[in-house]
C-alpha cells in the first residue's frame, strides 16, 4: 500500500473528538458526580494526607488516578480501543526513608482491567483501587516498594470550589475546571513498608476535578495548596503560572471552622517562595517552602521533608513535586496538608 493510501486508510478509522465545555451554570449533583465524566477531555481523583503509626512516625501519602479522553476516538469497534486511558500514581513520604518512595499505572480502559464508573467514585487499574461505598472511601494498592489499604470516613458534604463547583482557571471563560473537595476525610488502615503491614491512621484530603481546557495556552503549570487548619477550618488555594514564573491567574477557598464558605478572587491569592530544593536525580528545583496568602492571612508552608519529587514520565510524561507540608502561623503549626508543584521541568499541557 503505497504511503499516502496507508494515511488515508489511518484517517478514515479515527473521528475527532469534541470536548464538552466547561460552563458556569451546570451545578454539581451528587452522587452522579462522585462518578467518572468520560466525555471531557481530562479528570482526576486525587487523595492526599497525613498518617502516623503506632509509634507516633509521621507519613505523607498520595494516590492520584487520572482518566484521559484520547483527542481521536477509533472507530474500531474492539473493547480494546483506546477510547480512555486511565494512569495512577502513588507515593509514600517517609522522612526515616529520605526521599519519596512512589510508583505509577498506566492503561487502556478495556477488557475490565481498568476503569472507572459514571455513578459514584470507584476507580481501578489493576489491583490498585479507590471506591466510594456509602460514606466512606477505601483505597488500596500495592507498589513497588510499599502497600497501602485505606478506610476514609466522610462526615461532612462535598466542599464545591468556585462557584458552586466551576472553577476558574484563566482569564476566558472556557479555562475552567468543575472541582470539589472532600477534606477532613478521618483515615485509618494499613501501610507495609517492606518490613511488614504496621496499623496507621491519621486525616486525608480528597480532590475530584474534571475539565476539556483547564489550562491557558499562557500558563506553564502551577502550585497548589489545600490545608487542613488546626481551628477545624480548610484551605485550598492556587496559582497558575505563566511562563516567566508569575502569576497568571490564581484563586481560592477558605471554609471556616463553622462552615462559613470564602472564595477568594484571583487578587487575593499570592505564593512567595521562601527556599527552594533542587533535585539530585532531575536537577530540577522546586520552591519547597512558600508564604501562601489568601486574603488577610498568610501561612507559611514548611516540607516534612524535601525529597518528595515525583519522576512520572512513564504514565503522565511529566516530572513534579508532591509533598507533606506543616502550615505555620507566627512560627506555630496552624495546620497540615499537602503542597503540589507543577511546570518547573517542562510546562505542562491540560
């Protein structure tokens, strides 16, 4: 078949894909948006936390399943075309280790060896899991140098971002996200660090975010934050990144201990880099420590440790920073959560 019959033949097979847009009037309901949206181009669950063992050792954990809506669908009718594509990371920051330890999945959804439901949160790849059954969360995974199995107890709703779950992300109206959180999640279970499962339990943040444009073509990454506050309260804030490293748009919300719900416009959020890291393995560097202000109050932001750089070039093709970090006010600890760096090895693309 001569080249140009061959492309012709390649084209014919494929259909390109319209994403639905990202709109401010849909609204979230639960718990049909608990579930997968496989019509949009991309969409993650992502759960963070703080763990601690029997013997008072604190551990930082992350899983994070990703879908992908490939921008050509097949007309294949096999189960095996790549119509979505599901990848998965998982990391363990353990100071008495030194550096993260993590891993990554990636696969087609097909043949039931990975996938992810449109009516509540259950995700898989492989024997790697994330379910939502009843009020509660459970995840359970085995890496390549750890395993963990998790039970996460929701007592409060669905924390909406933006508004009531639209969430800007630039300037224009379609760079925008539909985004919830579920914070407080109380966390208990098992993690097995090679020298045997040992109990933990601790408190987890949960981030489910679907979007077909999340990013401006100006934005090169970006940081965020979400914290859980000491006084009961919760914070999440970002920034979007431009690609001389400033803020091209950023923003935020602040629940308050008594459910009082505070968004934040893009003005009212800054990140100040206070001492950067740079990776022996990478050589990239990342602002590890930062001043995060929404509003009238800052926190700064200190890593439990500073090797928690996650290499995913083998699943998402990206290289970047996930870590545990303590948030301090007036040099006391005002609460913990997680701190996410992206762009700073290449910039992303979403």
């Amino acid at each position: 078949m001569r080249r140009r019959e061959f492309l012709a033949a390649i084209g014919a097979m494929t259909l390109e894909v319209r994403y639905p847009a990202v709109e401010p009037r849909r609204g979230l309901s639960f718990p049909r948006d608990h579930g997968a949206h496989p019509e949009y181009r991309s969409e993650w669950w992502y759960l963070t936390g703080w763990l601690h063992t029997a013997r008072s050792e604190p551990l930082g954990f992350q899983v994070t399943f990703f879908r992908a809506r490939p921008p050509f669908d097949s007309a294949n009718p096999s189960r095996q075309a790549p119509r979505q594509i599901l990848l998965a990371h998982a990391a363990l920051a353990d100071p008495v280790f030194g550096r993260l330890r993590h891993d990554q999945r990636a696969a087609r959804v097909a043949l039931g060896l990975a996938g992810a439901s449109e009516e509540t949160t259950a995700v898989w790849l492989d024997d790697w899991r994330l379910a939502l059954e009843g009020g509660r969360y459970r995840t359970r995974l085995a890496a390549r140098d750890f395993s963990l199995e998790l039970e996460l107890e929701a007592s409060d709703p669905p924390l909406e971002q933006g508004e009531a779950g639209y969430s800007r992300k630039g300037r224009r109206a379609g760079e925008a996200s539909y985004y919830y959180s579920r914070p407080r999640l109380a966390a208990r279970g098992a993690v097995d660090r090679g020298d045997g499962s040992e109990p933990v339990s601790g408190s987890a943040w949960l981030d489910h975010e679907w979007s077909s444009t999340l990013m401006a073509p100006e934005a090169a990454g970006w940081d965020w934050v979400g914290i859980e506050l000491a006084d009961g309260g919760a914070l999440m804030a970002f920034r979007m990144r431009d690609r001389q490293g400033a803020a091209h748009y950023a923003g935020g919300t602040l629940l308050g201990a008594q459910g009082h719900r505070r968004v934040f416009a893009p003005g009212e959020i800054a990140f100040e880099p206070r001492r950067r890291w740079r990776s022996p393995r990478t050589g990239v560097e990342y602002p590890v420590a930062m001043r995060v202000t929404a509003g009238s109050e800052s926190w700064e932001l200190a890593p439990l440790m500073d090797d928690q750089e996650l290499d995913a070039r083998a699943s998402t093709g990206t290289i970047y920073w996930e870590g545990a970090v303590r948030a301090l006010q007036r040099g006391r600890e005002a609460g913990r959560g997680y701190l996410e760096l992206t762009g700073y090895w290449k910039p992303v693309r979403l």
